[in-house]
C-alpha cells in the first residue's frame, strides 16, 4: 500500500512544484489513510521531500539549460560575453591613455 501511495504521488513534476509544507501535509495525510506506524509515515515524509527537491533541482536545470540554448540560437550576448569586452575596453583604454601621456 505504502509504494502505491508513493508512486501516485510522485506521478509527473507536480512533486517537484510543490511547497515543503503541502509536500508534508499531504504525505501525512496519505500515512494516516494508509494506516501506517509513526515511524513508516515519518520515513515516507522523508522520502518524498527528498524527492521533491531532486525533482526541483532537475526541473530547473532543464529550464536553465532550455534558456541558454534559446539566447545562443537568438544571439543574446551572455554575461560573460559583456566582461570580456569591459576587459576590452579597459585594455584598450589604458593603451589609449598611455599614448597620449607620451605626447
């Protein structure tokens, strides 16, 4: 019973979208259904808060990923891009100053 109830639900993302505290109340609610001792119910909080944050962490590892692939095809320039040319800039500027410091 216990594994029916877990995989239901951890069924889709809805576990990784899901507060700390729904995640908590509603594995609580789903031990007291399924009549299990204190120790398994706290075990299946724990399991599924778990999981909950790996399936964040997947989630928005694949929206970041998703994110970068769509500014390189559009061409956005990245942070790094706008660093290296403020280095640019500043080597250039320095080359700039020190020439006209000679004349």
């Amino acid at each position: 019973m216990k594994d029916l109830i877990k995989k239901g639900i951890l069924t889709g993302v809805g576990l990784g979208l899901m507060t700390k505290e729904k995640v908590m109340d509603y594995a609580k609610k789903a031990a007291e259904e399924a009549k299990l001792s204190e120790e398994e119910g706290h075990k299946l909080v724990d399991e599924l808060l778990n999981h909950s944050e790996e399936t964040r962490k997947e989630l928005e590892k694949k929206i970041n990923d998703q994110v970068k692939n769509t500014m390189d095809q559009v061409g956005v320039a990245t942070k790094e891009d706008l660093n290296e040319l403020k280095k640019m800039i500043d080597k250039l500027q320095k080359g700039i100053e020190g020439k006209t410091k000679r004349k």
